[in-house]
C-alpha cells in the first residue's frame, strides 16, 4: 500500500505510565515503538497525542470514594470505565516513552485534560461531542487518510479510528505497532465495531513508500 502526501501517522499516547512500569501499563506496550520507527518514514506527516489529565480527574478511581480501578461508573455522559491515576499533565508517566523518537512529528495533540470527561479518542472526548480541534486540523490540511499506532489498540487507537470513519477519513489501524489493555472483552468488542465502520486492519509491513 502507498503512502502519500493526503497520509497521517497518528502516534497514539506512546507514554511511560502506559509502558512496563507506568501506572496503566498496557502489556508490552514498549513493544510498539519499534514498528513505529519503521513506518515513521514512510509518513510525510505524523501527529503524536498525549494523554493528558489533571489529578482530580473524573476517570481515576480515587476521585470517586469506595470506587476501584477498573470499575465502570455512570457519568453525565454514560458509562466511564475508572482507572488508576495515569498520565498525569507535568508528571514523568505523562512524558513520552523516552525510546519514541519522532522529531519530524508536526503536532502534539494534549487530550482528556477537562476533569469531568474523559477523551479516549483524539477527535472526540468520551461524550462523543466534545471536539479536540484534530478534525479541524485534518481537514485544513488535507490529511484524509489516517495510520493509527500505538496504545491502546482497543481504548485510545479504536475510538480515535471509529470517530475517524464518523468524519468521513479513510482509516487503518496498524495492528502489530499496537498493544491492548484487553479488559472484559473490549479488543473483541472494538474488531467488531471496525468491522461495523469499515476500519482497516492491517500490519506494518504492508506500507510501501
Ligand atoms: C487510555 C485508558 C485511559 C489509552 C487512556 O490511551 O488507551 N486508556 N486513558
Ligand atoms: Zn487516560
């Protein structure tokens, strides 16, 4: 498959307190890094994101008295799954993992900064309504066609890849530079809503420059 100018990579949250060690790890989440560096060449264009959240924010577990970690609750939006405290903005496990090595990326794209929603996708935050500006973005430069990377395949890659279907942009989730969290059955549940929305899922070595 050809790559061309209208393509972006989109790095997804390649953080320490996602990696072995942080705070959420995703297992062998570090693993990601190196299909990473072997497509990043191929992109003219790469955007990274960044989990980004305030420590009172409403997805942890200890901002909710009696709640644990991996419980869901109902927000004003719906359910919420509730995490331990992660990627804290200004803390070391928000940093990015300090293997990833993307100087040419040409946006830093911060999400799920507002305590009262959560934002797993980098277009919509967890109301589905809230828009992080990346549409925009996209669409002023006519980036049509997103590559997604990174963590984690079934919470921030898939909902950043469904919404981009929702936008009309032509998407593909890079299958071996992710990693899942896997919890209850989200990586099943997720393949069956890119099934459903027409995301792509193919691996590293199928892109030709
Ligand atoms: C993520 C759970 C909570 C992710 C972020 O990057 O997939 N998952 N915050
Ligand atoms: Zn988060």
């Amino acid at each position: 498959m050809q790559i061309d100018a209208h393509d972006v990579l989109i790095v997804t949250d390649v953080q320490n307190d996602f990696c072995p060690g942080g705070a959420l790890a995703v297992p062998r989440g570090d693993e990601v890094i190196a299909p990473i560096h072997r497509v990043a060449p191929r992109f003219e264009h790469i955007v990274l994101t960044q989990d980004w959240h305030p420590s009172n924010h409403s997805s942890f577990a200890a901002s909710h008295p009696g709640k644990q970690p991996f419980e869901s609750i109902e927000l004003s939006y719906g359910a919420q799954t509730l995490w331990p405290p992660h990627c804290v903005q200004g803390s070391h496990g928000a940093e990015f993992h300090p293997a990833l090595h993307l100087p040419q990326a040409e946006l830093i794209l911060r999400k799920g900064f507002r305590p009262e929603i959560d934002s797993y996708s980098a277009f919509f935050e967890n109301d589905r309504a809230t828009s992080t500006g990346l549409a925009g973005y996209l669409h002023e430069r006519r980036l049509k066609r997103v590559f997604l990377a990174g963590l984690a395949y079934d919470y921030c890659v898939g909902y950043s890849a469904l919404d981009a279907r929702r936008l009309g942009l032509d998407a593909f989730v890079l299958r071996d530079a992710c990693r899942a969290i896997d919890l209850n059955g989200s990586v099943a549940a997720m393949e069956s809503q890119f099934a459903e929305a027409g995301v792509a899922i193919i691996n590293t070595a199928e892109l030709t420059s």
